[in-house]
C-alpha cells in the first residue's frame, strides 16, 4: 500500500523537476538570443517606451535566474551628481560645525574618500567623521592603507583612476610610481568598522547620522534581505539628515520608501540617475543594471529617486514580508 501511493508522488516530483529544468532552459536559450539581438539595435530603437519595456521584461527574467554574489568593481567619483547633491545639501551647514556619515558596504573605500574630497573641498571648515562599514576584512584592510594601483585593478578588476582628470589624481594623492596613496587629510576623520549593515545592533554602535550612504550592494543580495538593510538604514538617519541609497532592485526600495514613508529630494534626480556609468550600460543583462527613468510612470519620481529624507524619527523596524 505504501509504494502505490509513493510512486505516484514520485513520480509527480520527477514531472514537475523536469518542467523546471526545461523551462528554465527555455528561458536561458531566450535570454541568449535576445541578448544578441539587443546589441545590434540601434539607440534610438531603444529608446522607444515598447522596447523599454520589453527591457524590463528581460531584466525581471535576469534577475530571477541570477546567482548574485558581490561585485566589488568600483571607481573615484563614480556618480559626480550624486556628489555635488551632497556638497549642496550641507553646503549651508553652519561654520566650524561636526558632520556626521555613515558609509555602509563601503569596499576598498573608493566611495569614502571621493565623499570626503568633495566635501572638504567646498567646506573645510567643517568636522567631517565617517564611520566606514563593511562585512569583509580583507577589503576594509584596503580601504584602511588607502593605496591603489594595480593590485586594486586586480582585485576590483577595473581601474579605479579611470574617470579622473590629470588634476584631480594630484590632488587626492600622493604618487610613488604607479602607486597612488590617499592624501591624509582625507582619511583623517574615517573609523573602519567590520560590520553587517543588516545587523540591528549596528543602529546603537553607530548613533545617528546626518548622512548614510549605502550604494552599489544591496542589489547582490536577495530581496528579503536588502529590504532588511534598508530598514535599518531608516534608523541610522537623522529625521533632518539624508539617505543615499542607489544600486539596489527598484522594487524593493519604491515599497520600503512607501511604507516608511520616505519623501524623495528632486534635486538631480535625473542626474544621479544616469550619473552611475557601470550600472546604466549593464541593464538589462545583469542583476546589478539599471533601467532607464520613464517619466509616464505614476510613481516615478518615488521609483527612480536615490536620495531620501526618512521625516519622522524611525521605530524600531519590523522584519520583512
């Protein structure tokens, strides 16, 4: 009596297994040949809303299949607008007064030190800390020395002096050969912290900042978990301050933004938007790339938005769905 009824479930399980795995390669032969098909479009063809759409389409299945990992390619002053924002945001700041930041997934500590040349650059005046995060201790110890060259590349796999002009490599370092180190006014003022941004503790370690910029990783995580780490971001800002959050599936953050109620800063929002190079060229064929902003989009502006003032002081946040 036993076998007649497990060989039926057997067997509906071998079935359902082979449906997956068909499908599944349905999908891959699907992607590959609409990949090929993609790059040989020409740009005004994929502009059009149809086709934008249908990139969405493909990226959804892209995302669905990925076997996301981190990815630490990285580069100085990656995203200039999102810089500048920052420099206007605390450019009225009153004279000789402390700002307080919050870098998390912060890797080699490429994004830390652009943060603290742009805005040392415009107000030197100002105290500027940083508390600098990230899980792994083999990039903070990189981040620390604050020395690039091609052991950087090889472990980023780009170089990260790429976008800078001949100007701005003198002043944010001091060179001895092809090796470049970070000038020490600005890694003053920097804690490097081992730490998970998805970790509640991490809230009372911290304190509140004026500032917390979380970029370019929650997008290799599962949604779950990055909504977990965007919840805890809302708790480290300020009710004055600022979260810049970009590099993450739009999905996930519209509905975290929504429920907190989060209000999005208009200023250079297109700018910032397009501002990211690594991640506007990969969309959509990669997990990690980002779709172009569509304006005839009800929600646009919450969707597309990668800065935020979180209002309200947070609560204790609740685990996600």
């Amino acid at each position: 009596m036993t076998n007649l009824v497990s060989e039926p479930r057997a067997a509906v399980g071998e079935r359902r297994h082979f449906a997956a795995v068909l499908r599944r390669g349905i999908e891959q032969v699907l992607l590959k040949l609409n990949r090929r098909i993609w790059r040989r479009l020409p740009g005004r063809t994929r502009d059009l809303r149809q086709v934008q759409a249908y990139g969405r389409w493909m990226h959804a299945l892209v995302s669905r299949h990925a076997d996301r990992e981190m990815y630490l390619g990285t580069l100085f002053l990656r995203n200039r607008p999102a810089l500048e924002l920052m420099r206007r945001l605390f450019a009225d700041r009153a004279q000789g007064s402390t700002l307080r930041i919050a870098v998390l997934g912060c890797s080699v500590g490429v994004e830390v030190y652009s943060i603290t040349w742009t805005l040392r650059r415009a107000r030197p005046d100002l105290t500027i800390l940083i508390d600098a995060v990230d899980i792994s201790p083999e990039v903070l110890a990189i981040a620390e020395e604050g020395v690039y060259g091609p052991q950087t590349t090889a472990t980023v796999h780009e170089s990260v002096f790429d976008r800078l002009t001949e100007a701005e490599l003198l002043e944010m370092f001091d060179w001895n050969g092809d090796q470049g180190r970070v000038k020490a006014d600005l890694r003053d003022g920097i804690t490097w912290r081992l730490g998970d941004a998805g970790d509640r503790r991490l809230v009372q370690e911290l304190g509140p900042k004026d500032l917390v910029v979380a970029n370019n990783f929650l997008c290799h995580m599962d949604a779950p978990s990055a909504e977990r780490c965007l919840r805890n971001f809302a708790q480290l800002t300020r009710s004055d301050g600022y979260l810049f959050v970009s590099g993450v599936d739009l999905d996930v953050r519209t509905n975290v933004a929504i429920d907190l109620g989060w209000e999005p800063v208009p200023e250079l929002m297109v700018e910032i938007h397009d501002g990211d190079p690594l991640v506007r060229a990969d969309w959509p064929w990669h997990w990690w790339g980002l779709e172009p902003l569509d304006r005839e989009r009800r929600d646009w502006e919450m969707r597309y938005a990668s800065v935020f003032t979180c209002g309200r002081e947070q609560t204790e946040p609740r685990e996600p769905s």
